[in-house]
C-alpha cells in the first residue's frame, strides 16, 4: 500500500509537533506500507518572509519571491526527515524539483503540468520514506524555482498521489475535519463525516481554509478520495469523495465566508458587442480572477458593470479599469475592499426550490443588505458589507439546522 500524507504549517510549527509528526509517519512505516510525506513551512514562516520582502522593497519581482518563500518549506523538510531518522527509520526529504514536479512559468501561481515519479519511486525501491517540500516545482523552460500560490502543498499531496497511483491520501491540519462553518464563528457548527468533490470545491473556492480548491479539484478529476484529518488526536477526520456515493440529506451543506474580496463597480458602460471582452480580457491579461460578474438592465444604450476580485489584486484591477475608461465609454468606476462574501453551499438544493428564498429571509431577519447576489446548481452567494459578515454566517447556519 503506497501513502501520501500532507501536513500543513501548523502541524510542524515547533520542533515538538514535528516530533509528533515524525510518530505518525513512522507508523504507517511500521504497518508496511510505503509513505510520501508532504509538508508545508513551519507556522508562520512564509508570512515572515513577507514580512521582511516588505522592508526591502515594495515591488519585489515575483520570480524573487518564489526564490525565497520556497526555502521555507526546505527547512521543515529537512527537520522532520531528520526527526524520522532519528526514530530509527530510511527516509531522505527532496524538494519539489528533486521530486520532479514540472510546472508553467508563472511565478508564484504556478500550475503542475506533470510529475516524473521516477526518482520517488528509486526511493522507495531502497526502502526510503520520502519527505517533499510542499508549495513548490520548477519551471520547464527555465528550470527556476516556482510556487504554486499560498495553499499549495493541498495541491503538491493530491498530485504526487494521482501520479502515484496511491491508495490513499491524507491531508492533516488543525481541524477535525471539514465543518458546517467555521466553528470560531459558530461554536456549535458540526463535523461532516462525508461531503462531495462537488460541494468541497464550491466551499473551498468560497474562503473555507481547510482546502485548497485547487487540490479538491485535481483530487476530483483523478478520482483520489482524501481523508482530511487533524494532526493533533486520532479521531476520525472528512472524506472526500465522489457524488454518487452519497445521500442528498441536506438542502445545504455548509456555509462560507471570504473576507479576502473586493467590488469594483464601472457606472454607464457603453452597451454594446465586445465592452464586456475588453474589460475581462485585461483583466485575464494581468492574470486577475474575477469571481460574480453583474451587468445592470440597459438604459440609454448604456449599462453599469460590476465584479468581484480578490483584495489583494484590488491594486492592480483597479490600473486595468483606469487604463480602460476611454475604450468602454465609462462614466468613472468605484470599489470597496470593506465587504465579504457569505455563501452557502449544497448539491441538495439542485431539486429544491425555496432555499433562496430561505436564505433572503434570514439576511433580512439579521437586518443585512445585499450589494451582490450570485449563483450556481449547488451554490448561492452573497456581497456584504465586512461588518456584518459574522452575523451573516450564524443567521444562515441557524436557519438551515445546521447544528
């Protein structure tokens, strides 16, 4: 049996929790099955490394940045494979382009384009445990250094995993498992015990941190069930797996919240072929994801545009639609990085009508206005102001039984 197990920064933020981890590692060894542990930086070294780009320069280059946030995964690496060796097992840590994980050029969101398992699977064959740096691979033309974005080891476990052929795939963090909300938010919020691809993805996309919507969606396109776990007890964790094999109990699963959102609103768009083109296709070009897309009821030939992008591409959204007044006809454009987005999430409201409805009723109760409103088969969500955002989320959880 081969295992790929990832553990985030919190679960080998110390010396001590690396230990631990070291434990957990070793008995999987010890049941005989072969391991590829993936870990991420300790605690919160990336977010120090940032810290200190910021003292150097405002406007570092990103492949620079790939160069020194990729050395944090390097040092967990190398502690926890020496914790390992210290207990008396074979193990060597690589990182992720020792691994040969292969990417595209874009630097600090790069994408995996393929993985030649070939050195792991010499590691294995002389009987190593195989520790991989998380968050990271190299560029095919270039051969430098690329991360993947911030979540990114999610992505590196699931992908050694599919290109392994494992037969299982952990992913250990300093949750039980993945919630109906966040249980900081609502205390009460309850652990599932099984949720769809489908639905995991809509929640990780939507803020929900105990995932990577990136691995989920990799997880669910290569059919790799993942166990998501803590690190800290031995309690059960969520699986996550395919639709079909699940009961549709709940018209809504769980409930989300992203603080990390910002509006842009261009007024009296000029309404006709292409504006709408050119506006999203400069975005694309600055590599900018835009989320909800509303466009107001014609008036005078002319419309307004709003949209939503994450705050920390506000900076550069905001260039883009400066440089594009002329083009589109536009009457100016405003923006706000004071709001959030509440959604919730359920492939159980597909055949259900009324959940809307449902959820309209409980912003309303909790005297919440809504600036944004956007949709899918298993997914409503909403733009807020960030104040209310906590209510938000207690008021939909509530309503829908959640507990």
């Amino acid at each position: 049996m081969l295992v790929v197990q990832k553990y985030g920064g919190s679960s080998v933020a110390d010396p001590e929790r690396i230990r631990r981890v070291a434990g957990r590692v070793a008995a999987v060894r010890e049941e005989g099955h072969d391991i590829a542990v993936v870990v991420s930086a300790m605690g919160d070294t990336t977010d120090d490394l940032i810290s200190l780009v910021k003292e150097i320069t405002d406007s570092p280059s990103d492949r620079e940045m790939d160069m020194l946030l990729s050395t944090g995964e390097q040092v967990s690496i190398a502690l926890l494979a020496m914790a390992i060796r210290e207990r008396g097992f074979p193990v060597i840590s690589l990182t992720g382009p020792q691994a040969g994980i292969a990417t595209d050029g874009v630097h600090t969101k790069a994408r995996i384009l393929n993985i030649d398992t070939s050195r792991l699977r010499k590691e294995f064959s002389q009987g190593n445990i195989v520790v991989v740096a998380g968050f990271q691979g190299i560029d095919q033309e270039s051969s430098d250094i690329t991360t993947l974005g911030r979540g990114g080891s999610d992505t590196t476990a699931v992908a050694l995993a599919a290109a392994l052929q494992a037969d299982l795939c952990e992913i250990y963090t300093d949750v039980d498992g993945v919630y109906t909300t966040d249980p900081r938010i609502v205390p009460e919020a309850r652990k599932l015990n099984v949720i769809s691809y489908e639905e995991m993805l809509e929640l990780a996309n939507l803020g929900a941190a105990v995932l990577h919507p990136r691995a989920v969606e990799m997880a669910m396109n290569y059919k790799m069930p993942l166990h998501v776990r803590s690190s800290f007890n031995t309690n059960p964790g969520t699986l996550v797996k395919e639709e079909e094999n699940l009961e549709k109990e709940l018209l809504v699963t769980g409930v989300a919240c992203d603080h990390n959102v910002a509006k842009i609103g261009l007024f009296n768009v000029m309404d006709k072929p292409g504006i709408a083109f050119t506006i999203f296709k400069a975005l694309a070009d600055e590599k900018i994801n835009v989320d909800m897309i509303i466009q107001s009821a014609m008036r005078d030939e002319r419309n307004d545009i709003s949209f939503t992008c994450s705050e920390g591409d506000l900076k550069k959204a905001l260039a883009v639609v400066d440089g594009l007044q002329a083009d589109i006809g536009a009457d100016g454009y405003t923006y706000s990085d004071s709001v959030a987005k509440v959604s919730i999430v359920g492939a159980g409201m597909i055949s259900n009508p009324g959940v809307a409805a449902k959820m309209f009723e409980a912003l309303y109760g909790a005297g919440i206005n809504l600036e944004m409103i956007s949709t899918s088969e298993i997914r409503i969500s909403c733009v807020i102001r960030d104040e209310d955002a906590e209510k938000a989320v207690k008021a939909l959880h509530k309503i829908f039984d959640l507990a």
